[in-house]
C-alpha cells in the first residue's frame, strides 16, 4: 500500500454491525477489557474513542487540503474556552449518533448513561469563553483554516454549591478521569522563559539579548473541533506548563528533602493549575500574568513553527496569519511578536512592526473601567524586563505619531499613553492593543459606539476606520438542536428540511406558522415538556429566568427587588388571582466578589422562606440550580417562557444567554443594553418587553447626582420591599444589600425599579393569553436567524481577517 497515496485508510463504517466492530476493537485494544467485563466507563471510553476515530479522519484531510491552499490562517487566542461537553456534539457532528446508540444498547448501555459521564471541559468564566467556544465551531462549519489557541487549565472554574449561606466553591479536576478527546502533542512542546535581564547586541540599538532566569515548559495537547455539516475538522490546541527534567532536584530527594526537591516543578506547573487564580494578592496577580504570557509565548512559537514549515519570507507573514486577541488577556503577544521578529530572526524594526501591525486584530469585550487590564510596570519590569523596553519603544513611536497630529495636546498624549503615569505607573493593555493592531471591535452595536465615544475616544478619532462592531452570536447547533431536540424537529417540520442549521436567518420562514393554531399548540406542548424534564417547578407556571454570572451591574439584585415585592403583594392579598411564577436564577460569581455572593445568599434565604410559606407557595417559587455551566444552560434555556437581560443600560457589552434565549423562543424582557437592542430591533417592540433609562439616560443621571434614597421616599412598594430587607426577615443579608442600595447603589436599581415592575405586569397581562404569548415566543424564534454565530464568524471573515473557505473534500 502506498501510504502518502491520499490518507491510505480505511473507511470507518457506519453500518450499526461496522460501528459495533470498531467499538469492540477499541474496547479491547484500548481499554484492554472484554464485553462481559466492560463498566460504564470503559463503555464511554470506548464509545469517546470510536467517535473520535470518525472525527480523526476529517481532521487528516482538513489539515492535508488547509496546508495544499495555502491560505491565510485565523489564530485565535482566548484565555477561556467553554467548550461545553463533547459526546453528544460529536455524535451529532459526525453523523454517528443511529448507530452509537445501537452498539452500545447491545454492550448494556444506553447513550443518555454514557452522556452522564462526560465532563465538559470547564476552561473558562461565561461570556467571553462561551463566545470562543462558539465561534471555534462556526470557524469550522463555515470551512476556514483557524486554530484555537488556549490554556490547558488543570482545575476549570469552580464547582458551585448552593445551599441557604449562599456559595461554596470546590476545585474542578475536570480531567481526573481523563479526556478522551484530547490529543496530546508533545513533540511540539515550547520553552518560555521569564525574569531575568537583557543585554545589549553589539552594533544594535533595537535588538537585545533576553536572558529568562526561569524557564517552563510549554506541552499542547489538541480537541478536534469539527464543522456541521461539512468535512472540515479543525483544533483548539491546548498548552500546559510542565516542569523541565532539570527542576528535579535528586540530590535534594536523595537526602529526604521531598518537598525542596520538587518545589521549582511546583512552581513551573502552577502556571496552568487554575484559572484566574486569585488576584487579590500580589503572587496571585503575578500568577496571571504569568499565564498570559505563557499562552503567548507558546502560541506565537507555534505559529511561527508552522508559518516556517513552507520557507516563506517574513514579507508574507501577515498576508497568512491574522491573530484575533480575545480581550486583552493574549496582548503581550504584540511585543512578544516583535521580539521574536526584532531580536530572533534580525528583522528591523520597522519592518517587524509593520508586519505586527497587520497581523493582529483585537476584540474588547467590556466598557467597565475596573475590567480594563493594567498592569504594574514594576511587575512588568520583574517578570518580562524585555517586553517592558518593546513596549516603551512602541510607546515612544507612537505617542510621536499622536503629536504630529496633535501638536502641543499634552493631555491627550497623557490620555493615550500605553504607560498610565502616577504614584503607580502601570501598563495599559487595551491601549497597546489598539496601537498593535490593525482592527478593533467591539462586539454589540451599542458596545461599539460606546467604545468609539468614550473609553477609545482618543483612539477612533486618530484612527476612525480601525474602529468596527462585530455583533456576538451563538452556536444555533448546540444551543437549538443539541439542547431543545423537540423544537429543533418542529422547527425542521416547519420549515421542510433541516438546512437551518447552517443558514438560521430560514427561521424566519416560521413567521407565518405563528398565526397557524395546530403550530402554535405543537410548540406551546414543547415548552410545556421542556419544563417537565427540568423539573424546577409547576411547569404551567411562567418559567422566569435569570441565568449569568453574578454581577452587581447584571442587576440580579432587582430582580430580587421584583421578588420580594411580588412576595408582599401575595400575602397581602392571597384569593387574588395571581399569574403562577417560577423565578429561576443560576450563575456563579468571583470567590473574592463578596457583594456579589451576598446576592446569591439572599436569593437562597428567600427561595427558602417562600417554600416555607403556605399563603405565598402556590403561587411563586424561586430556584437556584448550582453549578451553572454550558450542560446546565442546555437544560434551563429550552424551558425558559421569560428571559431577564435587565442589566444597566451601557454596560452589558453584549450579552449571548439573550441570544440564546430567544431563539428558544423566550420572551425578553430587557433594557436597551448590549445586543438587547438588536433582539428588539429584529424581534419587533411588539415581542419584547422594554423597560428602563437607555444609556446616555442612565449616564446623565449619575452626572445629575444620583441619589437611590430619592426613588424609596417616592415609591411606597420600593419602601417596603428595602424595608423588608433591612429589617433582618431575610437575614444578615439581606441588611447588608438593602444598604448598598440605599446608600450607593452604583447601578441605578432604584431608578429602573418602577418602570421593571410595570413592564412585568405587561409581561403577566400577555401570560394570560396564551395564543398571545406563543405567537411572541414563536415570533422570539424565527427572527433571531440573525444571532448565529455563522453569521458573527462570516462578519469577521470578510471585514476583519479577510480570509475565504477551503472546503475539504472526501468523505469517511
Ligand atoms: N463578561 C461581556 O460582559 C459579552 C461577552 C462576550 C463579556 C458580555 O456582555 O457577551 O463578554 N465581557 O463578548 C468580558 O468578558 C472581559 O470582558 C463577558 O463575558
């Protein structure tokens, strides 16, 4: 056989008796078990195994037909990634999931057991790891050449517990059991080095030796991410710091110092031990950016090491790599890739910044002041002393542009300096990543203006074309078709054929199915059975939901407001006719966040003190899953009638749970925030709930001296729901919030508390009528096409990266 003749495999078979055989090979020969002795595990294993088998080959031809066209690669780099588990995605990406179900009934399993053992990967915090997560998958369904680029973190976010005090956060050893998704590639591990100092080259004045004074290994491992519908396979590779052999200390062991003899490997490996370790000390903050630039300095190296497998010169670098920074965590790798361009490969300066230049782009995904990254120059000039002088050097060249343009404007070159002066000089990280890069986004229409109006300013009105908006969007493949199964076959029905999947904005086509009655009852039963399976309450009753991390400027805490008020106006008056109501909140919030976890222990004393109370229980119940995580949000969303984006408007930048949600079919209620304004726009005013000051509204009243004890003076049932949390009904707690709210409250919830409760009373008018509110629910669906991540991925392409398909051909 001559095996560089096209891949030289055999096919994978896909008859049930095929799939069986190659189950059973690989029970045998890689589990080393037999049928009869074969646990649940060695079953998943297996079964993980067969289907990655299928998944294998695509990926073979995908790297044979991406490396033969030569095309410029997207790299994206993300500190997070949530990828969400990964059994039932590949099953259904590879087309394997009729006779995976058959071969293991017939080993004595059933797939929904085997399901139960797969963890997801938990390598990330909420928005911004799920969106990586997203748009990896739409990079492959839409068959462009990308890589995913990330950390391998031991222990993912946080195991959450709630109980009535609130959270509890265990470790996450996601992988203890292993993962058998992973690929590890230890053949192109990197060495990354930090501290030390840097020497002078003879004859030089740009270019310097580094010397690190530590060095860690950098060791990939990758995930197959496959395309829908479609051959593409491409990877989100991996990196975990290992010790080098070298860090042992033997003769230390030898002596029976054990704990001595390790300790430098300790070190090394905590690089990639947990995400965002704590950072309320210096170590911990030392820590992150520790991480930061260990992710960097292993990517970059890959992607060098790939760029050179085809001897091309420098000149052509950019035109094939574009690195897309997710937020500003992977910025270093702007000077990163300049030392390695300046001081490795003796490119000259201006060359190497030209080519840096046009190689990244750089997406901001906040406008909060305290999310935007700086970094002590102090620690900088510690840790990475040679990126310290490349930034200066960056700093010094560009503040030289600004003041041609600005002759004289000392404030506006202060203002725009990479390097924050005062009693503390820091580096500002979205500042170098807007100079480094060619393309900046912001990633809602409103966040986009925002940004060009008031953080970056400055920057979009030296370069107003670098500025452009990207709108989010979601996987509709893992958030419609894996998560709700039975609207997906409604929706298939209705639209005749299942293409939908791969062009969403055909949901539209179920506009006239709204009016249609036999439609509208089909999905109303769906909903209705989603709510059983969940299994959080009477599902007859409105399911309101409120899922996403905890976050004062989320506002949770007037949802709460909303709560308790709903509480007193029950006990009140219990024969009245009151609209049935599950309130179900789930996120977790920072361990060291305490004003956020103070929330969550509130909403637990009270979900506790409703269910104990039988005037008020019939009518209202609040729930408060733990853990919320990507397999979780996959169970909520489909049952969700009600979905709250009630942040304070101007400062959700975008926002994809609401995405999520409608094209669930809940209803939104919402402020004019992040990409709520463009759920509206699309859903129509008629399908969404709107309440609330809009965001220059919301400005101007913190300028206009804001004070919250003016709105509970005014409003008798605000008066007595902070009432009744200051007098301790509800706890310790409870006190400890309502006076945040009354002295501070940074996020104008008094303000936006009577307009919520009238839009609410609008939301429980609309419940009555069932056909009404279907028809919004449906309405919700089909014109929320817009919100596929497909649709954010083909943005990108074609304005940012500038990058076409390669299509895989061949099949399994
Ligand atoms: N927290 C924003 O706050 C946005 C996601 C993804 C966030 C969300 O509104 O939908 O990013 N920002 O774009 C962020 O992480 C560092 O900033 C988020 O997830």
């Amino acid at each position: 056989m001559d095996l560089r003749q096209g891949i030289g495999l055999r096919k994978l078979g896909r008859t049930t008796d095929e799939f069986q055989q190659d189950l059973l090979s690989n029970l045998y020969y890689r589990r080393g078990t037999t049928v009869e002795s074969a646990s649940a595990r060695d079953a998943y294993e297996a079964l993980s195994q067969t289907v990655r088998d299928h998944l294998a080959q695509r990926r073979a031809r995908t790297a044979a037909a991406q490396f033969a066209s030569n095309p410029r690669w997207v790299y994206y780099l993300s500190a997070e990634y949530l990828l969400g588990a990964q059994l039932e995605q590949n099953l259904l990406y590879s087309g394997t999931g009729e006779p995976a179900a058959e071969a293991v009934k017939a080993l004595g399993f059933s797939l929904e057991d085997l399901e139960d053992l797969d963890v997801e990967p938990g390598l990330g915090n909420g928005g911004l790891g799920r969106l990586a997560a997203c748009l990896v998958d739409s990079l492959a369904t839409r068959d462009i050449p990308a890589v995913g680029y990330g950390i391998r973190y031991d222990l993912g976010i946080f195991r959450q517990i709630i109980t009535e005090n609130g959270q509890t956060e265990l470790p996450d050893d996601w992988a203890f059991q292993g993962n058998p998704w992973e690929f590890p590639a230890p053949d192109d591990r990197q060495t990354v080095g930090f501290y030390g100092h840097t020497e002078p080259i003879a004859g030089s004045t740009t270019r310097k030796t580094w010397v690190p004074g530590e060095i860690v290994l950098g060791e990939p491992s990758h995930m197959l991410v496959p395309g829908y519908g479609t051959e593409t396979v491409n990877i989100v590779r991996l990196w975990s710091a290992k010790a080098s052999e070298a860090s042992f200390d033997l003769s230390r062991f030898s002596a029976g110092q054990y704990a001595e003899a390790v300790q430098e490997a300790v070190r090394a490996e905590n690089i990639s031990k947990v995400l965002y370790p704590d950072d309320s000390t210096e170590l911990g903050r030392e820590l992150r950016l520790k991480q930061q630039y260990f992710l960097v300095s292993c990517s970059l190296r890959d992607i060098v090491r790939r760029f050179r497998l085809r001897n091309e010169g420098w000149d052509t670098f950019a035109d094939k790599t574009v690195i897309q920074l997710n937020d500003t965590h992977p910025t270093i790798a702007i000077p990163e890739l300049m030392r390695l361009l300046v001081d490795e490969y003796e490119v000259e300066w201006e060359k190497a910044w030209e080519i840096t230049r046009s190689t990244f782009a750089y997406t901001c995904h906040t406008l909060l002041p305290e999310a935007l990254e700086t970094w002590p120059v102090r620690m900088f000039e510690k840790l990475l002393p040679r990126h310290l002088e490349i930034i200066y050097l960056i700093n010094m060249l560009f503040l030289r542009e600004v003041e041609a343009r600005f002759p004289g404007d000392h404030d506006r070159l202060r203002r725009m300096s990479i390097i924050q002066e005062g009693p503390e000089r820091r580096v500002r990280m979205a500042h170098l990543a807007v100079v480094g890069t060619e393309a900046v986004n912001g990633v809602a229409e409103l966040h986009s203006k925002l940004l060009r109006e008031t953080v970056l300013d400055d920057f979009a009105a030296l370069w107003p074309a670098k500025f452009q908006n990207v709108t989010n969007g979601v996987s509709p493949r893992r958030f419609v078709k894996l998560a709700n199964p039975r609207l997906s076959d409604l929706i298939t029905e209705g639209l005749g054929d299942e293409t939908w999947l791969r062009d969403l904005d055909r949901l539209a086509g179920l506009e006239p199915l709204a009016d249609d009655s036999s439609f509208r009852e089909r999905w109303q039963a769906i909903k209705r059975a989603n709510k059983v399976d969940l299994a959080a309450g009477d599902p007859d009753s409105l399911t309101d939901v409120m899922i996403k991390r905890f976050h004062e400027y989320k506002r949770q805490q007037l949802k709460v407001l909303h709560v308790i008020t709903l509480y007193q106006r029950i006990r009140q008056n219990p024969a009245a006719d009151w609209v049935p109501r599950t309130v179900l909140f789930a996120g977790k919030a920072a361990p060291a966040y305490h004003a956020a976890k103070d929330i969550i222990r509130l909403i637990a004393t009270i979900a506790a003190r409703i269910e104990a109370d039988p005037v008020v229980s019939p009518h209202l119940k609040v729930v408060f899953p733990s853990n919320y995580n990507v397999t979780l949000a996959e169970r909520i969303i489909p049952a969700a009638d009600l979905s709250e984006q009630i942040s304070l408007a101007g400062k959700e930048a975008s926002g994809t749970g609401n995405m999520k949600l409608a094209l669930n079919g809940a209803v939104t209620i919402g402020t004019l925030d992040g990409a709520n304004i463009e759920i509206r726009a699309r859903v129509g005013e008629d399908n969404f709930f709107l309440f609330g000051m809009d965001a220059y509204e919301a400005a101007q009243a913190r300028i206009n001296g804001y004070h919250p004890r003016h709105f509970y003076e005014r409003d008798e049932e605000l008066r007595a729901a902070l009432d009744t949390l200051t007098s301790g009904i509800f706890g310790e707690v409870g006190r400890r919030v309502a006076a945040s709210l009354l002295d501070w409250d940074e996020y104008l919830t008094l303000a936006d508390f009577r307009s919520y409760l009238e839009s609410q009373e609008q939301v429980e008018k609309t419940w009555r009528d069932p056909t009404r509110w279907t028809r919004m629910s449906i309405l919700n669906t089909a014109h929320s096409g817009f919100f596929s991540s497909d649709r954010t991925v083909a943005d990108y392409a074609a304005r940012i990266w500038r990058v076409a398909p390669v299509p895989v051909i061949g099949e399994d």
